[in-house]
C-alpha cells in the first residue's frame, strides 16, 4: 500500500535500532526516505536495502547536537527529494549511567546536547523548509517511557527525556496552527543495540526477573511495533493527534 507515495520522510540515528526499522517503515508505505546518523557505512547498506526492495532513500552524515551538521541535513533531504513531510528526531544515547555525585560535566552535556538539544536543533530547520514549502507536515519526536519515570544513575537521559515533553508540546502549540503537528512518541524496553548495552550493564537477572514481570505483554518490544506508532503519527489516520506523547510500552508505566 503506497500511501506516502510522492512524500519524503527524514528520520535521524537510522543507522541502527528503531530509527533503521523507521525508516524501511516509511519506504514500505512508498515515501522517499532521507536516513541521518554518525556512523555512514550502515547508512549506505540501509540505502542500498531500501533500494533493492524498490524504495528511494538517500543517506547524510549528521551529528544532531552540532547546528551546521543538522541544517545540512534538511539542506539535502530538499535538494535530493525537494521537499520535506515528515520528520523522525530518533537520534540518541544513553550515555554513561552514573550516580549524581560521580556524573561527570562532560557526561551530562553529552546526553543532553544529543537527546534535548539535538531535537531542538533538528525541528528548528526541519520547520523552518516545512513552513518554507507550505505543505504541512508531521513531526514525530522519540521520547521513552523515561520521559515519565526516573531511575537510579539515570539522571542525564531521563532529564533529557522529560524535557523533550515540554519541548514537544509547545512546538505543536507554535506549528499546529500551521498544519504541521507535532507529537512525541515514548518507546518501553525494545530490542534494539541500545537494550542489549543496558542489559549488559542492568545484569540478565534483574531485566528478566526484576523488569520484564512489569510488563503487561510480557516481553521486550521489537523494533517495528516503534516503526508502526511512529508511521501511524505521521499519516493521516493521526490527523487530529498533535502534541500528544504516544506511550508504546506494552504496559509498562502502567504498573506500579
Ligand atoms: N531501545 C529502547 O529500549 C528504548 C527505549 C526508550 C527510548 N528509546 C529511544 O529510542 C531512540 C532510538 O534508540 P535505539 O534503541 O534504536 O538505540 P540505538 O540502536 O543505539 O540507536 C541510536 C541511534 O542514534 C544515533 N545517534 C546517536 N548519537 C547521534 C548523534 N550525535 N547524531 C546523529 N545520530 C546519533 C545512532 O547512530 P550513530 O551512532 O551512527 O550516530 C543510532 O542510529 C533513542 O532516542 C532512545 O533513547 C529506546
């Protein structure tokens, strides 16, 4: 079903976990898809996938927390496709997980010039050729269940993450306006290279015993079920849902 075709989606940190599952999301549905991260080997094989399955898509090396890297990003997503629908701001770390009297300045900047200041960056020039164009559009940003619940050694990312509420919320007041909505869609435990780096640091044993019971499907969420929310927020069968948070957890923040 090529429901976006002609459109173009943006998705950023698409070099691995949800964001790549995104973004074969977008080009199954039959948009033209932009992938955006560091690392830009893995960016040319996805390219190289979506294509062969029929797909357009095209990749550009960003880092989201530096603003010249990011306005080149949307730069290309015009240049190569023309025009800009929809944008994913997936992009982030977890970054080093420490208690609040061992966390390092450089540790805490890193997590939040990535995860808060990234997206900020990202959706300033993504408006920007959005309004530009004056075609609408959607703009869904990652959050986490984390962007409501704290956890110990995890002050950086959980304060990024709740910050994206706020940041999300009033730029849906700034754009919705302006037929571009805005929502922020929190992703639960998925099975995604970041999972397995905090399983590896959390221990098998408290994820499976501790973690895992606390969820009401019972499992870790695969990377497709994000792909599925996030393409549902962009397309029309959202079309009333603007600076919403989409919590996609199979229950987890739901139990106490
Ligand atoms: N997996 C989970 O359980 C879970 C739960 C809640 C929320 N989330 C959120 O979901 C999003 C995706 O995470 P994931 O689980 O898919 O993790 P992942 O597999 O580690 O992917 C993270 C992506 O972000 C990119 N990235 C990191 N720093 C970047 C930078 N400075 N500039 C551009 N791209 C950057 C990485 O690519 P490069 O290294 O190539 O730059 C990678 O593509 C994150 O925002 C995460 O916080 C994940």
């Amino acid at each position: 079903m090529n429901t976006m075709k002609n459109k173009v989606a943006l998705i950023t940190g698409a070099s691995s976990g949800i964001g790549k599952s995104t973004a074969e999301a977008f080009a199954a549905k039959g948009a033209n898809v932009v992938v955006a991260a560091r690392r830009k080997e893995e960016l040319d094989s996805l390219v190289a996938s979506i294509e062969a399955n029929g797909g357009k898509a095209s990749a550009i090396k960003t880092d989201v927390s530096n603003a010249k890297s990011v306005e080149q990003m949307v730069a290309h997503t015009i240049k190569e496709f023309g025009r800009l629908d929809y944008a994913v701001n997936n992009a982030g770390i977890e970054g080093k997980l420490s208690g609040i009297t061992d966390l390092l300045e450089e540790d805490w900047d890193q997590v939040l010039d990535i995860n808060l200041k990234g997206v900020f960056l990202c959706m300033k020039y993504q408006a920007k050729a959005m309004l530009n164009a004056g075609n609408g559009g959607a703009i869904v940003n990652i959050g986490s269940v984390n962007s409501f619940l704290g956890f110990p050694t995890g002050s950086a990312y959980v304060t990024s993450k709740h910050g994206l509420v706020g940041l999300t919320t009033s730029v849906s007041a700034e754009l919705a306006p302006q037929g571009i909505r805005v929502n922020l869609l929190c992703p639960g435990i998925t099975d995604t290279p970041m999972h397995q780096r905090l399983r590896g640091i959390v221990g098998d044993d408290l994820y499976d015993k501790g973690l895992l019971p606390t969820v009401h499907l019972q499992r870790v969420g695969r990377p497709e079920e994000m792909a599925n929310a996030i393409v549902f927020l962009c397309s029309d069968a959202s079309s009333y849902i603007s600076g919403s948070t989409l919590t996609v957890d199979g229950g987890l923040t739901l139990t106490m």
